[in-house]
C-alpha cells in the first residue's frame, strides 16, 4: 500500500497528466462522455434492480441501491474514462501543491463536466428507445420517485448531501489508488460508493442521467429548470466536499509522515545511554 506522501504525489501525476490531456480535446470530450453514460449505466442498473423491492415496499430497496450503483465508477475505474467528481478532488491537489494552475484545472473541469452531460443525455436517449423504464414497470416507477424527489429537494439540502457525496466518490479514488490490488479497490468501490448511495446523497454526474431519464419519459416534475437547479447545487457541493475535505485535508494531513520520519531520524541520531 503507497503511502499517504506517494498516494498525493500520485494524485500530482495525475492531474498533471488529465489535465494535460486537453491538447487533444475531441478524445478528452469522448472519454468525458463515456465516463457519464458509465455512471448513467449504473443508475439504470440501480433502478432495475431494486426497482421491484422498492415498488414491493421492501426496505431492502436501499441496500439493494448501492452495490448496483457501484457498476458506473468500477467501469470508470477499471475501464478507463474522465469523470467530473473525482477531478474535483485531483486537480485541487495539482492545485494546493502548484504542479498546476488553478485556471488550467478548473478549464479541464468544466470540459469534463459537460462531457460527462453528453455521454449521460446520449444514453438517456438510447435507454428510451428500450422502454424498459416505462411509467408501468417498477424500474420507470421508482425513476419517477427519483427525479420527484430530487427536483423537490431544498438547495441547501442539496448543497450538504453533495459534499458529502463526493467525500465518498473521492475517498474512493483515494484508496484505490494507495492498493495496487484490483480486488481490493473493487472492494473499496463497492464499500464506499453503496454508502453515498444508500444514504441518498447527491451526485451531479448520476443525476445527470436520472433528470434526462426523466425528460425524455415525461415523468411529473422533471423540468429543465428543476433540473439545473439540482445540477447547480449538487455540482458546488460536489467540488466543496472533493476539493476541500478530501484534497485539502490530505494536502495537509500527509505531513504527518514526515513529522514521523523526523522523530525516527532524531532518534536515530542520539546517542543511546549507558546504565
């Protein structure tokens, strides 16, 4: 397992390199994109799967809700592609440590980001086009519970359940990044992402694709300005939990490592006593 000190100089690394990755736009914007219909295929699998439970009344809808959830980041992790979260929290890094500028960083976001909406409306659209969310199935009904719920939310509300969101999505990157085992950071992503998700907290690239769902299948009270309200919010929450509580806090909490590389030098160095 890498240390806290070489799982940021990691993080440097990569922002560096994803950052860096916008010389080439139209493959940056691809790989945006595929990261958002990756996130959108695990919210569908979500509402397949503990649509019947939630529809039956079962509160194991919830539990059910996570694991399948945590398709999209294993296929963002595993598979390879730009996702706007986790950015959040590795261009801080670059950021907080000046191995890149804060305007570069937050360019490559906001491109990110809006590859990530594509790639979601692009699915959303394809998803229509099976039905299988239709306003009869459990699976369309518990979408309609969703977005109702989630274009109902207060900002603020939205605000707090996206940092704390992101908090998760983030340590998640984190720590698969300090295992080099694949099925440890497998078991990293389930963990972590099934808490976010069960806790119902608020992730701006998953709702992406709930609201185009939504849209595209006319359910009551998905509206484009609902829409982007939660997007707004969900999204600020988002980079204030990935960029500050995750990125901030290890920028600062790693140089415990070096205060105890310092104690064992100074050890080291003094002489040991005679009896």
């Amino acid at each position: 397992m890498l240390s806290l000190t070489q799982t940021l100089a990691a993080q440097e690394a990569s922002s560096v390199a994803r950052s860096g990755g916008m010389r080439r736009p139209l493959p940056y914007f691809v790989s945006s994109m595929m990261a958002g219909a990756y996130i959108g295929i695990g919210g569908t699998f979500m509402l397949a799967a503990a649509g019947p439970f939630k529809a039956a009344g079962s509160p194991a809808s919830a539990l059910i809700s996570g694991p399948a959830f945590s398709i999209g980041l294993l296929l963002c992790v595993f598979g390879g592609a730009e996702l706007g979260t986790s950015a959040m929290m590795t261009f801080a890094v670059g950021g907080f440590r000046k191995v890149t500028s804060w305007a570069k960083g937050t360019v490559a976001l906001l491109v990110m980001l809006l590859g990530n909406l594509a790639g979601a409306i692009v699915l959303a659209a394809i998803l229509r086009g099976t039905n299988i969310l239709n306003a009869d199935t459990p699976a369309g009904k518990m979408l309609a519970g969703v977005v109702t719920t989630k274009g109902g939310l207060p900002a603020d509300t939205i605000f707090f359940r996206g940092i704390m969101c992101n908090v998760l999505v983030c340590l998640t990157i984190w720590c698969t990044t300090r295992v080099e085992n694949e099925v440890a950071k497998a078991v990293a992503v389930f963990s972590f992402i099934s808490a976010f998700v069960t806790c119902g907290f608020e992730h701006v690239v998953a709702n992406m694709t709930f609201f185009s769902l939504g849209l595209m299948y006319h359910v009551d009270g998905a509206t484009l300005g609902l829409a982007a309200r939660n997007l707004l919010w969900s999204g600020l929450g988002n980079l204030v939990g990935g960029a500050l509580f995750v990125a901030g806090a290890y920028v600062i909490s790693h140089r415990t490592e070096e205060g105890s590389a310092e104690e064992k030098a100074a050890l080291a160095a003094t002489p040991a006593r005679v009896h």
